[in-house]
C-alpha cells in the first residue's frame, strides 16, 4: 500500500515558501519550489492551486509572478494544510463487504470504525498543534 505524500509536499511547499519569506524573497516560483521538493513543477502547481483555494497561498502574475503565503506562517497549521490537500483517513475498510454470514465479517467494519475515528482525531489533534513556522523552525534544526 502506497502513503499519500500530498500533505508532506505541501508542507514542504509551504515551508520553503516562509523561509524564503524570511530571506526578503516575498514569491518563488513553481519551479524554485519544485527543486527544494525535488519534483516536477506540475505537481508543485497542483498542490499550490489547492493551498491558494484553501487560502494559504497566494499567486502574482505577470512580472514578478509566482507564489506567496497567504498568512503568516504561525498562522498556518497542518490541519489547514492536511484539509486543503483532502486529507484521507489514515486508514480504509474492505473494498467489499465482508461477508456478514460471518461473526467477525458481520462486526469488523463498526469495530474499527470506531478506532479508526479515535486515530483520526488524534491526528487531526497533533496537526492543528503544529505550525508552518514550528516545521521551519524545527527542519532548521535539522
């Protein structure tokens, strides 16, 4: 099973947005935040359409264009980023339905329905707690 990077190329996004913004450099373009991210500019772009939706980032054209944060970065927390990238429960239930002939088949969906909610707002708890600025402040560290 794959992991959804959406929410970490956005944080990187994002990131390298404000310490750009605190090194005086107000926008950068796609592809600047594409080689921080090491990626192709379209999927940065992508990912920036749905922060400046989400009203997190903010987008010049014309002389001077590029990409710029909305807010300050203290401002901005994971959730709100995890939110605009549509965020996926950590984890998912069968494809199909079990087979409810079944006791375990017939009760697994509602049993982990309820811990996988349980999971889910623990995060969204831990994301709403962390800043763009806490992430820079602490990739800086690094």
């Amino acid at each position: 099973m794959a992991a959804n990077s959406r929410l970490t190329i956005a944080t990187h996004a994002l990131t390298w947005l404000a310490l750009a913004q605190r090194r005086g450099q107000e926008v950068l373009t796609s592809d600047q935040v594409a080689a921080s991210v090491n990626t192709n500019p379209v999927i940065i772009r992508r990912s920036l359409g749905d922060l400046r939706r989400a009203g997190l980032v903010e987008v010049r054209h014309g002389a001077g264009a590029g990409w710029s944060l909305a807010r300050a970065p203290e401002e901005i927390t994971l959730l709100q980023v995890y939110d605009a990238v549509g965020g996926e429960q950590p984890f998912g239930l069968h494809r199909t339905e079990p087979n409810l002939e079944c006791p375990v088949g017939r009760g697994i969906r509602p049993a982990l329905n309820q811990t996988y909610g349980r999971v889910e707002q623990a995060i969204r708890r831990e994301l709403a707690d962390t800043s763009i600025a806490d992430v820079l402040r602490e990739t800086l560290t690094n």
